[in-house]
C-alpha cells in the first residue's frame, strides 16, 4: 500500500520531528510532563507514520526489527543495571544513589520556578533513558508485527 | 554468612535475577543453542537458590523487610517518609517463605524439564523469557508487602502465563485457550485494580500493614474486599470460576502447565493476605461467615472438580479438573481455620491443624501436581497423544515415567507414604472435629480421585506393547531430573512430614494468623 | 450542590464507562469488539484512579516553573500510568491472538471458532 508522493514526503519530513520531539519528552521526564514510556511512545509513532504512508517493505528496509529488539533488551538492560548500582554505592536496589553525590546529577531540581535544568535528580534520567529506548524497542516491533498484514492484503 | 553483600539484598535479587536472565535471553539466544541452554540453567540455579536462601533467612530470623529506593533497605519508615511507608516494600514473612520454597523448587525442576522437552520448538528464546517472566512474577505477588505492586506482579504473571499458554501458535486451539486466559485474567486485574483505587481513595496509602491498621470497613471498603477476593478466587481456579483451567492447563506445554499451577496458588496467597491480614479484624463478626464461604466454595471445589475429571478422555484435561479438586482441600483446611479464629479453644485443638493441612497441602500440590503434568508432558513427547483410548502399555518402554507417575498418582490420591497422605490426614483430622460431614466428604473425594488415577495407570502404562508406540523409548535425561527433583521432594515430605510441618508450616501458620505483627514489622509497636 | 455535583460527574462516567464495556463484551461476538469493550473498561478503570486524586485547587507535582500552593500527591498519576502501560501490553497481546485466531480460523466471531469445550 502506497500512498501519494505529497503524504510519503511529509511523512518522510515528519519522521525526524518525531524521533527529537519523543526523546524531548524523555530526557526532561524528571522535569515535566512525560517521561520514559510517553516519550518512547511518541518516538514509536513516527514508525507509525512511516507504515502508513509507505509501502511495508520499503519501511522493514529503514527500521530494522533486529536492531528495534536489541533496543528492547539494552533499555531494560539500562534500567535493571542501574537498579543495580544502589547495591554497589551500598543502598538498596533501585536507591537513588546519584542525587547527592555525584558531579554530574549533583543538585535535585529545585523549588518554585527554575529554569528546567537537567543535570538534576541523580538517577532518574538514566532510568527514563533506559524505559525511552526500551519502549521505542518494543512498541515498533509490535507495530512492524501487528501492520505486516498490511503486506498480505496487498497481494 | 548472615550479612554477607548477597543475603543483605536477597528480595531485590529474587525479582532481579529471573528480570536479568529474562531480559538477556534474547542476546544469549544470538550464541547458539549450547549458551542458550546454559544461560537458562544458570538463572534458574541462581534464582532457586535466592529463593531458598531468603526462605531460610526468613525461618531463622524472621520476617525480612526491603525497601526498595530508600536509605536503608531494613527501614520501612525513614526520615523522609513522613511517617508513611510511601516506597515499596517487600515484606517476606513465613507464609511467603513457603511460597518462595514452592515457587523456587518447581522452576528448578520444570527448567531443568524444559531444556529437553522443548527443544524441538521453535522461538525458544522467547519461551525461556515468558518462562522467566512468569517465575518472577509470582516471587513478586509472594513476597511483596504492597497492594498496588502485587497488582503489578499479578499482571506480568498472567501476561506471560498468557503467552506462554499459547506459545504452540501453529495450534489454533492454544491460541484460543491463551485469549480466554488472558481475557479472564485482564477482567479480574482491572477489578483488583478498583479495588485498589477504593482504598487508596479513602486511605492514602498501599501498603499492606498500614491499609489494614487505618481501615474502617466501611460500604465502599466491603465492595473494595468483593473485588479483591472474587478475582483471585477466580485466579486460583476455584469453583464456580474454574473454566478457564481445564483449557488453559491441557493446552499450555506440560511445564509450563506445572508452574501454572504455582501462579493458581499466588493467587491463593493473595486471597489469604487479603482474608486474614488486610480484613483481619474487621471481619472478626463474620469470621464464620467468611470461613463458611471458603469452606463452601473449597467442598465445591473438591467435588465438582472430580466429578469433572473422571469422564475425561484427555490426560491433561483430567489433571487439570484434578487441580481444581486438590485445590478445594486448601480453601477447606484454610476456611476452617478462618472459620474459628474467633474461638481461641478452637482455634488451639484443631483450627491451628486445619490450615496447617491447608498450607501443607498448597506445597504438596505443587509438587505431586507439577510432576504428574510433566509425567503427562512426558508421554505426549513420545507417544504423540494424550488420548486415554489411544494410550496403551507404554510401562514397558518408559520405566522411569511410570514410576514417576506412580508416585504423583498415590501422593494425589492421599495414600501412604506419599506427601498427599500427610498433609490430607491433618486435614481429616481437623476438619473432623469441626465438622465430621465434611471431612467425610474430603475422604471420598480423595477415593473417587484414586480411582480415577487407577483407571488412568492402566490405560496409559499397563498392557500389551502396541505396534503403533514401537518407537517409543524413554525420555531424555534432562526431562528425568526435572521429574526426579519434584518426585523426590514428595516421597521425602510423605516419608519425615514432621519436619516440613515443624519448620516450613507452623511458622506460616503463625504468620497467617498473626495481624498485628504483620503491621508491626512495618509501623512499629504491637 | 452545582459544584458538589460536578465534583461526582468523573464517578458517573466511570460507572457509564463499565456498564458499556461490560455490556460489548458480553453482546458482540466479534473477538476485536470485546476487545474494544475490554479497552473500553480499562480506561474507565484508569479515569477512577486519576478522579480519586484529583484535590481541588492543588497544584500538579512539577517543581519547574510553579506556582505557589499546595501540590497534589501524585500516588495515583503514577498507578494510572502503570496502569496504562500495562493496558498496552495486554492490549497488543490480546490483538496478536486475535490475529493468529483471524489467521487459523478465518473468523473473528466467538460462536464459530469455540473448538474447547467447558
């Protein structure tokens, strides 16, 4: 199934905004609205996108399912290793270990207005890191098994 | 030894090991079948023995908290926690002690199973992952302290167990058997999921100890405790909700069948929490009630499930309305208790002995059950069927299966000296001196499950060779010391119950019945 | 009472919202459809648990940019989040079976494809 060439080339434009606009929402998941599994989601909607406006095998081609599973299992990975840690800086599983301590993730985020800084609450931008990747893993692969249909129909 | 790196973290390493084994599964995968085989081997090794250790941590010193994300993982209350426990907890006392034991000892042996019986399949990594899954599911419903994370376990457990159910694609039928389970299964979550938000609603909280020392038992706190008790209820496969085990455990691969039975009786640890420890003491008025109600639902059980299971022509599918039978016994031995919590003579002379039946009975079960399903696994991995009229004199070319058999058969059917037998003769015995009909009832039961073992025996092993099983030979080694590894823990706790009882059960009784250091653990004081 | 009542108005729809979800999975035959009833209650499910939070003037738990007041204790934001991811894994689950069901059997209707017998 293919769509017109004005639909093809905006989806084509439109695929990068998406990937940057999800992994905006991931990397300032401690800071606003969103977080790990939103932003992954939106990131998996530009697959979305594609499988629409184009032909099955002419997406299968750009995003690859295998590298999409290895996604999965390093963002899970990610997350489990830095649960992980806690246990080695000597706190439980999961502590947030970083916050305090670190050079980088120094400070936790500040009360009242602030200028959204990043480098805040320690652990949790890892965590919401590895949950970004693992759901842009997950759900593209659920989408390329869910639209292969799309390929059988053609024919 | 008792404060070693390891045993410190033991809860968060019981969830974490089977997650990390899971997770990798499909990396291994890539390095061929050998490192595939070994990757599963070692995650079970590693995570049976984290089970067993924190078991035998729990037994020696009693229950063990961890807090997950906070400071120290020994202190439920921090500073920063404003006097409510808000991170998750896991609580592991003695009653989870024994379900981490079941759950860690039955992995063990249905992976070590699975490593040959599967190994035709296809997919195997995402087999092994779901597998994983499912183990680290029901370790987390067993051993958390809090309401929303066992929600949580709940769902993953019944995920993959839906996966996993129907993981033969190629067959329709399972594919079906896994919608109708995952369908069920995602109906009761979403109404254990209201009941959630009913209490958090009115309570501000999810822990376990402090919803039950804050509640009130008020109307919406009733229908919170429907929607807790009639889902897992449902969950471990009582009747009248117990339609969904026969499809689910004939089509499912007979390992997984056999750990399926252990996530039924997660569900049953939730159904007891609930009952005993969140309600406790509000129920005090309606003790009897509620005890009557276990009672009830479990003789139903016990009775409807094999009356089920003795026309039946498919193995598995008369295993399975076994399991729904076996399971009445541990409603009843566990009502019975419920039933005179109020009456502290009672409860001394033989309510005390009823659910220490009852709880006997949950471990036996997953232990005799699971090694029948891998015996029925066994069989249809030679002969190709599970059709009792097509099966015929296999005893001659799978010795070891039939005796494996054999053992699961007399220990199910509750005759000497077999696990059955021990734990189902405190059952009797209690159960008698609370009510004499009803433990009338539970021998019958045990007779009529007898016979129906005696008929399966003779028509799957004893008889004639036959022409068409000519090529059958006896089961790789693996899938024996998967079975050898349940059969021997049936025999041994048949042959010395008085240990197991001793050390494994009477605590879980202690910790069954007692609420209020349930809450103390966690708040502090009595 | 206007604003009392208006304060109930999400328990109502959420009451609505299973009542017809209940009623298309037990209606339809056609397997997406109790699907969609499933979804259906999940997030009448969900909007419960987000009602339950909701504090009249509090502010949402995001320090960037805040006002001054008291903040919402964001417990069951993030019950309902879970919540909804795992609706997701269920509901792809769910899809693909009934996918591989169209596959084998040709039919989405339950009547038509019920090979297990109770």
């Amino acid at each position: 199934m293919k769509m017109t060439k004005i639909v093809r080339t905006t989806a084509d434009l439109f695929f990068p905004f998406c990937l940057v606009f999800g992994l905006y929402v991931v990397v300032h998941g401690h800071l606003t609205p969103g977080g790990g599994f939103q932003g992954g989601a939106v990131m998996a909607t530009g697959t979305a996108l594609l499988l629409v406006a184009r032909a099955y095998d002419d997406v299968t081609g750009r995003i690859r399912k295998g590298a999409m599973k290895a996604c999965e299992a390093a963002g899970l990975l990610i997350f489990l290793c830095a649960g992980f840690s806690g246990l080695f800086a000597g706190r439980p599983f999961m502590a947030n270990w970083l916050a305090p301590a670190g050079q980088w993730f120094r400070t936790f985020v500040a009360h009242g207005p602030n200028p959204g800084d990043l480098n805040t609450a320690g652990l949790l931008p890892l965590l919401n890191f590895g949950v970004g990747i693992e759901v842009l893993g997950g759900l593209t692969v659920i989408l390329l098994y869910m639209l292969s249909g799309i390929k059988e129909e053609k024919k | 030894m008792m404060d070693t790196f390891v045993m410190r973290h033991l809860p968060a390493l019981l969830i974490a090991v089977p997650l990390f084994a899971a997770f990798l599964m499909p990396i291994v995968g890539n390095a061929g079948r050998v490192a595939r085989n070994a990757w599963v081997l070692l995650g079970a090794l590693a995570t049976s023995a984290v089970g067993l250790a924190l078991a035998w941590k729990v037994l020696a010193t009693g229950t063990v908290l961890y807090v997950f994300g906070a400071a120290a993982a020994h202190l439920p209350l921090p500073m920063d926690s404003g006097g409510i426990p808000i991170r998750i907890v896991f609580q592991v006392d003695a009653l989870s002690a024994l379900m981490v034991v079941i759950a860690s000892l039955s992995s063990l042996g249905i992976t070590i199973y699975s490593l040959a019986a599967e190994s035709r399949q296809s997919g195997l990594e995402t087999f092994y992952a779901m597998l994983f899954l499912l183990v680290a599911g029901v370790l987390g419903m067993v051993s958390t302290g809090d309401l929303f994370n066992f929600f949580v376990f709940l769902e993953i457990s019944s995920l993959a167990g839906a996966a996993l159910v129907a993981y033969r694609v190629d067959n329709g039928v399972a594919v079906e058997a896994g919608l109708k389970y995952a369908l069920l299964s995602t109906l009761g979550a979403l109404a254990v999921l209201t009941a959630i938000g009913i209490l958090v609603g009115q309570y501000d909280a999810l822990n376990l100890a402090t919803l039950a020392s804050r509640l009130q038992f008020t109307t919406l706190d009733k229908i919170a405790l429907v929607l807790l008790a009639v889902p897992l209820a449902m969950k471990c496969g009582a009747v009248p909700m117990h339609f969904w085990t026969p499809d689910a455990y004939t089509t499912a691969p007979s390992s997984v069948t056999a750990f399926l039975v252990v996530s039924s009786q997660a569900s049953l640890y939730g159904l007891f929490r609930i009952l005993f420890t969140l309600y406790g003491h509000l129920l005090q008025f309606s003790w009897a009630t509620f005890g009557w109600f276990l009672i009830v639902v479990g003789v139903l059980s016990m009775f409807v499930g094999v009356t089920m299971a003795i026309p039946q022509k498919d193995v598995k599918r008369l295993m399975a309305y076994h399991a729904v039978s076996q399971t009445g016994y541990m409603l009843l031995g566990v009502g019975v208790g419920l039933a005179v919590l109020g009456n502290a003579d009672a409860l001394a002379t033989y309510g005390r002995t009823a659910m220490a039946g009852g709880l006997f009975h949950i471990i036996n079960h997953a232990m005799y059950k699971g090694l029948l399903f891998l015996t029925a696994g066994a069989v249809f991995y030679r002969a190709g069927t599970r059709n009792l009229n097509k099966l015929g004199g296999l005893g001659h070319d799978m010795p070891w299966t039939m005796v494996f058999f054999m053992i699961g058969a007399l220990a199910i059917a509750g005759v000497p000296p077999f696990n059955g037998f021990a734990s189902k003769l405190l059952i009797y015995e209690s159960v008698f001196r609370f009510s004499p009909f009803l433990s009338i009832v539970a021998m019958i039961v045990s007779i009529l499950t007898l016979a129906s073992f005696v008929k399966v025996f003779h028509s799957m092993f004893l008889g004639p060779r036959r022409a068409e099983f000519a090529a059958v030979r006896e089961v790789p080694a693996p899938m024996l010391a998967g079975m050898a590894l349940l059969a021997v823990f049936v025999v041994a706790a048949g042959l010395a119950p008085r240990p197991f009882v001793d050390h494994l059960i009477q605590p879980a009784v202690d910790a069954l019945v007692d609420r209020a250091g349930y809450i103390a653990a966690i708040l502090g004081g009595s | 009472m206007s604003s009392r009542l208006l304060l109930a108005m999400p328990y109502f729809t959420v009451v609505v919202l299973i009542v017809l979800g209940l009623a298309v999975m037990l209606s339809k035959r056609n397997l997406v459809k109790i699907l969609m009833g499933l979804s259906l209650m999940e997030s009448a499910v969900n909007l419960f648990l987000v009602a339950t939070g909701y504090r009249h003037d509090g502010v949402a738990p995001i320090y960037t940019n805040v006002p001054a007041g008291p903040m919402v204790l964001p417990t069951v934001q993030a019950l309902t989040l879970t919540s909804i991811v795992i609706g997701v894994a269920t509901s792809a689950m769910l899809l693909s079976f009934a996918m591989v069901i169209y596959k084998k059997y040709g039919t989405t209707d339950i009547q038509k494809i019920k090979k297990l017998k109770g």
